[in-house]
C-alpha cells in the first residue's frame, strides 16, 4: 500500500498516511489538528472485503478502476 507523507499546516509535523485510510479525515499526530489531504489522493488498491467499507466512509465520490482482463480497464464513479 502506498503512504502519503503530509506536514500538518498547524505545527509543520510530517505525518504518515496509509492510503487506506486517507478518507478517515486524519489528525496530526503531534498537535492533534485536522490534516487537510484535498489534493492529496493517491491510488487505493482495495480489496472485496475492505472496498464497501472505504466507499461508505468517502467523503468524496470514488473513482474505481477494475482490471477485467489484459488490456480491458472498466471505470466507473461511485457515489453511496
């Protein structure tokens, strides 16, 4: 999985985001401030068991990118 490195706007603290939690609206792990990941996003590699539960909790719409086959690609938006 891929971490997102933020600095908190408030103290300057670099705090590590798992990218399965970047949805979770984060704190600093310092100064305990709301770390503001707009424009922040990267790719989730999700799971059939993880993926309902990052859906429900997005704050955002979701971008899903499915690999069906070699060279087929499936994108579609999905708004709970």
């Amino acid at each position: 999985m891929n971490n997102t490195i933020i600095s908190c706007l408030a103290c300057g603290t670099k705090n590590r985001i798992p990218a399965d939690k970047q949805h979770l609206k984060p704190n600093c792990g310092n100064c305990k401030a709301t770390i503001d990941l707009t424009n922040q996003g990267v790719p989730v590699e999700l799971s059939d068991h993880d993926f309902h539960g990052f859906v429900k909790n997005a704050s955002l719409p979701v971008l899903v990118l499915v690999r069906l086959c070699c060279q087929l690609l499936m994108i579609w938006q999905v708004n709970l």
